[in-house]
C-alpha cells in the first residue's frame, strides 16, 4: 500500500490544470503514464523508489472511485478537491453531488489518513 | 521597541469572496452579516494603524505536501504572489500580490531560532486563500507588507494545541524585543468545527455547536489552560474533520498575552459557524 503516492497523484492532479484534464478524458492511460514519468520523480532531475501503487489503488484511481479510495485512507481533504471538478458536470447541482458524495463514504466513518 | 497594536481572527472560508462578489442585492441575511463582522475587524485593524502585518494561517496542500511538510514556517521575501489555479477554479478567488516585511520575517525568524522555536523559512512562498481571504475582508488594499507564517493543521500528525500557544508566546516575546517602534498588526485565520472531504461536509447547520460555543468561550475568557486540554486531535475530529484549524487562534492567544479580547463571536448561519476575534492591547489605565 502507497496512502503517500495516492495523496501526491491526487494533489498533483488537482493543482494542475493540463494533468487535470488528461484524468478527465483519459483516466486509465493518465494513471499508468503518471505511474511512470511523474509518480516516482521528487523534481525533475532525481528520482526516488520508495513508492509504488498496489494494485487495488491503481485500479481505484483509473476508475475514479472516490469510495475506495476514501475507504483506504486517502487524505479525504484532497481527495474531495479532485473529485468535485472529475465528477460536478454529471451531477445537476453542486447540491446533488454532495449528497451522492457524502452518501458514498458515509459507511467508511473516518479511515486514517495520516501517512 | 516594535509592539503588536491589534489582533484579529477570522475565518478565511474561501466561498466567503464568492459570496461577496455577487451583486449588493443578492446578498443572503448571512452574507450582509458575514461582511458586518469583517467590516467590524477592518476598522479595529485600521484604527490601529500598523505598518506591517503578520498573516497566520495554514497552507491547503498548495505549497506544502508530505514530501516535505513544515509544522510552522515563515515567508522572507519583498512581494507575495497569492492564489493558486484550483483556488480560481473552485472559488473565483482573485489571484493577487501582496508586499513583504523581510526585515521583520528576518528579525522573527532569527528570534525565535535563539528561543527554541524551529521556524521552517522559504524564500519562494506562494500564499493560498488561508491568506488572500482574511486580506479581502480586513485589509483590501492589500498595501501594507506581510510576514506570512504557515501552519500544519492538515496532514497529522499535526502539533498539538499547547504547542501553537507556545509558538506564539515565543513570537510575541521576539517582536516585544525588536529595536525601533514599528507598528505591527496580527491577523490569524481559521475556523471553528468543520467538515471538508467527510460525509459531513456542506450540512446546512453548524457542525458542533458544542464545540463552537466553548471555543468561543475560551477565546473570549482567554482560558487558554481549558482550550488546550479540550483541542486533543481526536476532540477536533470529532467536532469535524479540519476543525484543527482552530488552533490557530489559540497561537493568537499566545501572541495576546496580556491583551484584552474586545470581540469574540461565532457567527452561526446556515452551514458552519464563522469566527470572528479581536485582541486589543490594554489602554493605560484601565483595569
């Protein structure tokens, strides 16, 4: 298990408008592409291996499924701030979204999400 | 010597400048007095009249992240930029620069080093709405020259509430020491229980009323012994999952030490309730 490289996937993505964009139209490639060239980078220059995803939260990632990855601990702050722009335009209103949000991860209570 | 000549506390809930920038007549009851209470805090501040500010809050996971993550750390640098793309995304927030005190940022962080609190520096700060919105409301201009000081209360573990008293404490008695006699305003941002991320969040009440009015009541009475037995980590999560930002004022308390706590509310609206908190040096003479 990575909660450490899920959060920074998650972080990474939402603070980034083109990384944003390439997870909303292509999740599946974006998650193995970022695995590779942008998981296991500190900057540009050094690489580190301390992480890898298991295969659970790949696969959680690529299918954007915010309950399995809530459940699993993920920072539920960055996780929330991701998932809103993933998710808001299928949902008529913020409103709506919230509750299908809220509805979804309720069962999980409060998973650690410390790293 | 440099001395504090006001504090004050606010909530820097970022859909707060979203709400202000829809048009006078579509304001909600909550948001005429919402802007009431920031409005009350901008003329203490400008009454005041500091030269300088210090801005306490917490990075969002804008800069920070648990690659490398400060429990405190201070800005050193002449401007700011302010504002990061989600924040414009989510919130509209107004991406803007604000100037920096480096002489003061140099003179805090050389002070407290020598008095056993460990600042984290960055020459390179980026400040998120932890910052730009409490500025919004309490100082608009955005003129005066800011030393940003950034807090953990994101990632745990987090330090604990006696620790933020501390740092204040020590922050205070490091600027009290300053040759010279500027004028330095405090403005510290927060919240009181809340929820983001949690199947709580967005409820149309507040989140603990219980823990609102007694951290009002901390604040106000400047019981500080009871507010740092009460802030436990699991207390604040309880009361909602990023209510830790509370202890943010309770490093102003330590800032005000010796100040009189001339307001301290928590606003209740629909949805969480909003802190408002001013700490004002006692006049000579009074009680």
């Amino acid at each position: 298990m990575s909660r450490y490289l899920v959060d920074k996937f998650l972080y990474r993505v939402d603070r980034d408008e083109s990384a944003l964009k390439a997870y909303m139209e292509n999740p599946v490639a974006f998650v193995a592409n970022w695995e590779e060239e942008e998981g296991p980078w500190l900057n540009k220059a050094e690489r580190t291996s301390g992480h890898r995803f298991t295969e659970e939260e790949r696969r959680a990632l690529a299918e954007r499924d915010f309950e399995k990855l809530y459940a699993m601990g993920a920072h539920p702050f960055i996780l929330w701030t991701l998932m809103l722009p993933v998710y808001e335009k299928e949902f008529p209103n913020f409103r709506a979204l919230v509750d299908h949000y809220n509805n979804k991860i309720r069962p999980h209570g409060r998973p650690d999400f410390s790293t | 010597m440099a001395h504090i000549v006001c504090i004050v506390g606010i909530s820097h809930n970022p859909f707060h400048h979203h709400l202000i920038s829809q048009p006078r007549s579509e304001w909600s009851p909550d948001t005429v007095r919402i802007v009431e209470r920031g409005n009350l805090l901008r003329e203490k501040l400008q009454r005041a009249e500091p030269e300088t500010l210090i801005m306490v809050g917490n990075d969002h996971f804008h800069q920070f992240f648990m690659d490398n993550m400060p429990a405190f750390i201070l800005g050193k640098m002449d401007s700011f930029d302010g504002t990061y793309y989600n924040e414009v995304r989510e919130f509209s927030l107004p991406r803007c620069h604000v100037p920096g005190d480096v002489e003061l940022a140099q003179q805090i962080l050389e002070g407290t080093l020598k008095r056993g609190v460990d600042f984290s520096y960055s020459n390179e700060l980026k400040v998120d709405h932890s910052v730009v919105v409490p500025l919004i409301f309490v100082r608009p201009e955005m003129d005066l020259p800011i030393v940003p000081i950034m807090t953990n209360c994101v990632a745990p573990p987090i330090p604990p509430a006696e620790r933020f008293y501390q740092v204040g404490r020590v922050l205070r008695s490091v600027i009290d020491e300053i040759p010279g006699n500027k004028r330095i305003g405090v403005v510290v941002s927060g919240n009181l229980s809340l929820e983001v991320g949690g199947p709580l969040q967005f409820d149309p009440r507040p989140m603990n009323e219980e823990f609102d009015n007694q951290a009002v009541g901390w604040i106000s009475r400047g019981d500080i012994q009871t507010a740092i037995r009460e802030c436990t980590y699991d207390r604040m999560t309880g009361a909602g999952n990023v209510t830790h930002a509370f202890v943010n004022f309770l490093l102003a308390m330590g800032l005000a030490e010796g100040f009189r706590c001339t307001y301290a509310e928590g606003f209740k609206r629909k949805g969480s309730t909003q802190p408002f908190f001013a700490w004002e040096p006692k006049t000579e003479g009074a009680a």
